[in-house]
C-alpha cells in the first residue's frame, strides 16, 4: 500500500498542505483585486481622454489628455506590479 500512495503521490504531504492552499488562494486574490483596481483606473483613463477630445478650450484639453496620460501610467503600472 505505502508503495501505491508514493507511485501516485496523493498521500503526500506537499499535495495535502492547507496552508499552502490557503496562500496560494489569497496571491490569486491579491492578483484580481489589482487587476480589478487597474481596470477601474483604465476606465477613468478612456473618460479623461474622451474629455480631451470634446473640450473646446486649450487648458482643459491639456489638463484633460495630462490627466489622461498620468492615469494610463498608473494604470500600466499597477496592473504589471500586480501580475509579476
């Protein structure tokens, strides 16, 4: 029996750890909760640029397509800190 439970490793100890289980499910959290923050940030993103193209006068433009700019970094950045 001892040599069935090795050949097919269910019986290990590493296969049934729960606090392995445990971190690995909070990274995966973790993971989804920046992905989901940097989606949020890219939508503001496509609404600041959207102003941009819309703005009649030359500040808000820049400050708009500015604003723009900042977010996608920070979007870009998050989301890659998050998934590496």
């Amino acid at each position: 029996m001892l040599r069935a439970e090795a050949a097919s490793g269910i019986a290990s100890p590493g296969v049934l750890d729960p606090d392995r289980a445990a971190a690995e499910a909070n990274d995966i959290r973790t993971r989804v909760r920046g992905l989901r923050l940097g989606a949020f940030v890219l939508l503001i993103t496509v609404a600041a640029f959207t102003a941009a193209q819309f703005a009649s006068r030359r500040e808000v433009w820049w400050a708009a397509a500015g604003l723009g700019v900042v977010l996608y970094g920070v979007a870009t950045v998050t989301t890659f800190v998050t998934v590496w």
